[in-house]
DNA sequence: ACATAAAATGAACCGGCCTCACCTTAGGAG
DNA sequence: CTCCTAAGGTGAGGCCGGTTCATTTTATGT
C-alpha cells in the first residue's frame, strides 16, 4: 500500500518531495485563480516543473489535489468569525461573514467551479471541509442566537448548504446577484417565523 | 452544414426518425431516474436500441441531450404557478410552488446532477429554461408585491439563483434540508428589510 | 418497382486521466 | 568522502469516454 496520502506525521517528506509537493498546489491554485478551471494534469505538473507521475505520487487522484487546494481555501476562510465577533455584534459579524463567503467565491472566478466538483464528491477528505465552515458558522449563529437577533432552530450546516449555490454562479453579474442573495438570507435567518 | 438541431418545423422528421429521437430521450430520463447520472452514451443509445451515430445525428452532443430532457422537466414546472395562483392566495401559492421545486429536483435524484451540469454551461437552448423558469416565479412575485406580502425589488431571475444550489445537493438528508431551505428564502421574502 | 435523400450504423479516432516498470537522487552509515 | 538504498521522479502507454464519418440501410414520393 502507498503510505496514505494524509501526511499523517509518519515520516517528515524528504526535501525535494516536500518542494514539488507545494510547487504542485501552487500551480493548481494559480491556474484555478487564472480562470483555467478544468486545467489539465499535464498542465499543472508542466507548471509546476514536475512529470504527470510525480502529481500523482502526492495525489490520489486530479479530484484530491483540487480538493487540498479548495481545503486551504477553507481554513483561511474559517478563521475570519473569530475576528469578526471580536469586532462587530453577531447581527452584523454574522452579515460580513456572508459577504466575505462571496467574495472568497469570487478569487478569480475560478474556485467557485473547483468546489461544486468537490462538493459532487463525497470523499471523507472533503467532510473535514464542510463541518470546519459548518463549525465556523455555528459559531456566528449561536452568538446570534444568544442575542435574540437570530432564530433558533437554524445551524451552520444548514445555512452553508443555503448558501451552496452561490459558489456556483458563473453568469453575467453573478457578484451581484450572489450579494443580494445572502442578504435575503440573512433577513431570513432574523425573521422569527411563526411556522410550526 | 447539418440541418439546426432545433425542429424548426423545416421538414417535418422521418418517420423512423422521430420514433429513434423519442426514444433516446426517453431512455436518457429513465437511466437519470433510475440514479444512474452519468450514463454513457454507449449505454443510452443501448437502451434506445440504436446505434451511438444516431443519437449524435439529433443531439450535437451529450451535454444536448441531457439539456433537452431538462428543458421538457421545466416545461412540465412552467405550468404550475398558474394553476396554484387559481387555487390559492398569493403567498401560499409561492410556498407550494418552492417546495414544488424541491419535490420535482427529487425526482429519482438523478435530475439534480444533471441540472448541475446543465447550469454550468450557458447554451442558449439553456438560457430559454431559465427564462420560462423564472417567468413563471415572476407570476407568483408580482402577485406576492401587488398584496403586499412580498418585499419589492425581488425577480424571478434572483429568486431562481437563489435556490439553485439546492438541486444539487445529494447529501443524506438533503430533502429534509431543501425544504427548510425554502422556508428560510420565503421568510426572507416577505420580510421588508430596512436595508438601503 | 425505382430513385434518392434521409437516417442509421459502428469501427476508428482523439483527448483526458491515470499506471507502472524503470531511472535518479537525497541523505544517513561507515 | 563514498557507498547504499529506499524515497522519489519519470513519461510512454493503457484505458475509457465522447465524438466523427465513410458506408450501408430504409422511408417515402413518383
């Protein structure tokens, strides 16, 4: 069996192996941020200055490497709720936290193609993705919640898949569009319904 | 040039012709139905009983396919609003007609993949689709407005985007979620924001 | 029945992802 | 410093799916 992809701390990755390793993510993420979305492999290791087999060393699979790309993604983007409590009240962390998905959404149009490919999967790798954000929104709701500004009943899970088809838009005027959506969305989340 | 994929009631088809075309959208939506989303084209023009030539001579490609199978579902969709509008207030005939949607992207949950894939492109056989679709929103919004029960400045077009992302979802338990999805749009809806 | 254009056929082609038998090299032991 | 060897790298080729097109079959008007 090829030691399991997860760098599980078994063995620290030998120089060279750790350089190409990250040569290998960057180009992905660089050509996702160009635009060339469905970059082929050859592609990527061409830019990355490594053959096609040295990509599939580190990588499973072309799925699992646009899957670690999206994964850092993810933990930049999982971090900012933290900061935003600590700077603004839950009603409206939780409002720039939306945008702020948007926006993330938008690094040149290009990731928001890679994470529905992803999201099409359900590969264990990709569950740690979505509960992290799930978690990172759980953490803005309960402050709302708490405050009485949002309703109960809603959890973060819930809202990102609310919020899943945003990442997909790729038509004309898409940022507008996806903006205006999150903020019905929020208006939603404070709307104490009297549906049973 | 082969003659527009489009029946532009040119000619009116050959016999046998037209028998091969119904059966090859036939065969896609049931091998859709059935789970299997990615059917190959081998498989489809297997189960149509012909050969994969024909199916190329009435679809340009598979994507085309898929997309006309689609475009027949959102005709049957197109129909409802103004059945429900007959039948009941304005609010509540936008309720049903969301969760309408979301029963109709269960179908088999093949469609929602298929769906997917179609949204990614933007044909213009496709963009006819979305804009019956969002017509027909349009008839339960205007009549939601004219009540004063739904917020103005909302289109079929944004409402549409807004619930796309649930159709492709295929998580456990993604119906269940759908639905509360809907409810949480519709609650955003009518809430008259203070928002500028 | 015949002519002919429309339609059907399916083997071959092409462009992606991925494999694997072989070569190269980092880096520790002596 | 040199040698050894396991980790790492290589890239031609396999495979698989969508698409093409020269050839064959067939519906339909005369």
């Amino acid at each position: 069996m090829p030691p399991s992809r997860q760098p599980s701390q078994a063995r620290p990755l030998r120089a060279d192996a750790r350089r190409n390793r990250e040569a290998l993510l960057t180009a992905a993420r660089e050509a996702f941020l160009a635009g060339d979305t469905d970059a082929h492999v050859e592609e990527i290791a061409r830019r990355a200055g490594v053959a096609v087999g040295t990509l599939y060393r580190h990588f499973d699979t072309r799925e699992a490497l646009v899957a670690e790309v999206y994964r850092q993604e993810v933990a930049d983007l999982c971090a900012a709720p933290a900061r935003l409590l600590a700077e603004h009240g839950p009603d409206e962390a939780l409002r720039r936290f939306l945008l702020l998905l948007v926006e993330h959404a938008a690094v040149g149009r290009g990731m928001g193609e890679a994470l529905e490919s992803i999201m099409a999967t359900d590969s264990p790798v990709f569950d740690d993705a979505r509960s992290d954000m799930a978690h990172a929104l759980d953490t803005l709701l309960t402050a709302g919640t708490a405050a009485g500004l949002v309703r109960p009943g809603v959890d973060g899970r819930l809202l990102l898949r609310a919020l899943g088809g945003i990442c997909g838009m790729r038509a004309h005027g898409w940022q507008q569009d996806a903006i205006r959506i999150t903020e019905l969305v929020h208006d939603g989340l404070r709307h104490t319904a009297s549906r049973t």
